[in-house]
C-alpha cells in the first residue's frame, strides 16, 4: 500500500535544502570568500573613494550591487536551508 502525501507536505519537501548538498558547501565557501572581498572593498572606499555626486565610478556601483545582490541571495537560501538543533 503506498502512501501519498499531501501537495503541501509534498512542496515544502522540495523546498528544503540540505545543508550537506555538495553545492550548498561550495555556496558558502564563495559567500565567505565574497564577504572578505566585500569587507576591504568597502574599508578601501571609505578610506580613499570620493563620495562627492559624479566622483562615484559605475563600476564601482556594480561592484557594490552585485554584492548586495549575492548576499540577498544568501539570505532567500539560508531561509530554506534545513534546520539541525
């Protein structure tokens, strides 16, 4: 007799990430190494970047959204990741 589960039960079984997913290791490796990088990036900007309107390179804007970004992606992947106590 095999037994189904419900459609709720069945999608946040999917949901869930497995924090030993070999790709889920290799995402926080890279979200480490990305915050070293983003932590000199900003202490660089603070002590030498002009902050004056025009002076702020596009490039360094890309820079600083795509780290927001990637790190808003952390966040959404830590919210479904499983939960060991």
């Amino acid at each position: 007799m095999k037994i189904h589960q419900s459609n709720t039960e069945y999608l946040l079984t999917v949901m869930v990430i497995s924090t030993s997913s070999v790709w889920y290791q290799i995402w926080k490796v890279f979200i480490i190494i990305l915050s070293f990088s983003s932590s000199f990036h900003y202490a660089f900007m603070a002590a030498f970047d002009s902050t004056e309107e025009g002076n702020h390179s596009l490039k360094t804007n890309y820079f600083e959204l795509s780290y927001e970004f990637l790190f808003g992606v952390d966040m959404v992947l830590n919210f479904f990741a499983e939960f060991h106590q």
